[in-house]
C-alpha cells in the first residue's frame, strides 16, 4: 500500500464510542501526528488521557466560535469528525467550515471543494443484540426473514479501515465500502450459538398493516437496520488487514456487565 502525503490529522469526537477507536488505530499506526479536539471548558476524561498518554495532543475549543475552530486546525491537513449523538449537527458544520477556509490556499480545494471520503460499514458488532438478540432468554426475535444478509463491522476494524483509507487514492473524493462481516440473519443466529447455547427463534414482520401494535423504538429502528443496510461491491480487497471474527464481538456482548446495554 502506497505511504501517505498525510502529516497531520485532528479528529474530532475523539472520546467518544468510535472516535476513540480510530483515534487509537491512527496512534497505534504511528505515521501521523494526531490532534484531539475537546469542547471547551477543559474536563479530565478517560479516554483522551488514555490517547494523549500514547502521543495526541488536545485541543480545547469552541464549536461556535469559527475563528477558535480555525485556529485549532491550522496546520491539519485531514479533518475526521466522529461527533455523534444530540450535538451531531452543530460541531460538524462548524467544523466544515472552518476545515474549509484552512485548507484554501489550494488551488485544487478552491475548484472543486475539500477533499472527503465516506466510509461506509453497517452496524457495529457491538451492538449486535438491538437485532433481536436476548441472550439473557436465549431467544432470537428477527425483525426479517432469516435469509436477509446484515453489514457488521467491529470498532476497531472501523479505525483500521479510517487510517488506511488515507493511503487510497479510490477513497478521495469517494465512498468506501466495508465490512467486517456479511451473514444472513440465519447465521448470525448460528454464530451466537457457537459462543453460547441454542435459541429459540421467531421472526417478526416489520409491522405492515394497520392492525400492528405501535412498536417500540429500538424494535423499529432494529427492523430498518436488518431491511435497509444490505449492500455490494465493497473494497475489502483494496486494505491489508482481516477483519477481526464476528464471534469475539459476541463473546463481548455476553460477557459484558451491562446485559441491559450490550455496551461493550
């Protein structure tokens, strides 16, 4: 895989779920200098001690305040922004805009706008269970037919995946596809059983008709996931690394404290 041109990057969202996964698989690769954006006021955090004990360097800012945002970023040359959650919209298009007029002297950036890359991966395997799974039960409570496929991608591979697409030229100014992991519905279920014991299986419609109950919202958010994140033609073969087994995910999910969660 060719070096990258890439010096600097600063990640925004850093401590959180997936921000740290791949602020940590950027470390753990040592070819950048990588910067970690908090909001201001400064707070003792876990997880950005943990990143600036193996080399990052925070940056306190004000995601309202361009001119701090811009300040923050000069220098950069890749933006990643892994904000989620209620605070998703306002951070991310300040820190386009910002990410934007720092980058402007290029000419290149001037014509046709900052480079980007979308990467797209499915579901988490951490949060397997919302697909149906009560392994307190034993039971499985599929959302579709037993043959629909899921995308599932585990965290870390997300980060591995984020640090090497800066070496792809198919990733600019495009959209990457990945998975770490394609199963029918079917084999999901056979892969929990090899971690842990039979289940009993139902399958559910995805609430047509009328007569339906309302349904809760993670059952119906479940139930978009199984039928909509299907997808092809992806670009495993363009990366270097296997995606770690789906069956460590789920021996995660079962042996994490937090049952009510699956946080893992």
């Amino acid at each position: 895989m060719k070096s990258s041109t890439f010096k600097i990057v600063t990640i925004a969202g850093a401590t959180g779920l997936l921000g740290f996964h791949i602020a940590d698989a950027f470390l753990n690769d040592g070819s950048y200098k990588i910067k970690i954006l908090r909001q201001k006021p400064e707070s003792e955090n876990k997880n950005a001690s943990l990143l600036a004990s193996k080399g990052a360097e925070t940056i306190y800012v004000d995601y309202n305040d361009k001119d701090d945002l811009v300040k923050a970023l000069k220098g950069t040359d890749v933006v990643i922004c892994a904000i989620g959650g209620h605070e998703f919209i306002p951070p991310q298009r300040a820190l386009f805009v910002a990410a934007k007029e720092v980058v402007e002297f290029l000419q290149e950036l001037k014509k046709s706008g900052m480079e980007y890359t979308i990467i797209i991966d499915g579901l988490f395997q951490e949060y397997l269970w919302v697909l149906g799974f009560d392994h307190k039960n034993k039971k499985a409570n599929l959302f579709a037919d037993g043959n629909t496929k899921v995308v599932t991608t585990a965290l870390s591979d997300v980060g591995k995946y984020t640090v090497e697409s800066l070496k792809l030229p198919a990733a600019r100014n495009g959209i990457i596809r990945v998975a770490g992991c394609v199963l029918t519905l079917n084999e999901l279920v056979q892969k929990f059983e090899e971690v842990t014991v039979s289940y009993d299986l139902t399958v559910r419609e995805r609430y047509k008709n009328n007569t339906d109950p309302v349904p809760a919202l993670l059952d119906d958010w479940a139930a978009y996931l199984v039928t909509t994140l299907d997808f092809k033609d992806f670009h495993n073969d363009k990366f270097t690394f296997t995606p770690r087994p789906i069956t460590d995910a789920i021996k995660k999910i079962l042996d994490t404290s937090d049952k009510k969660t699956g946080y893992v």
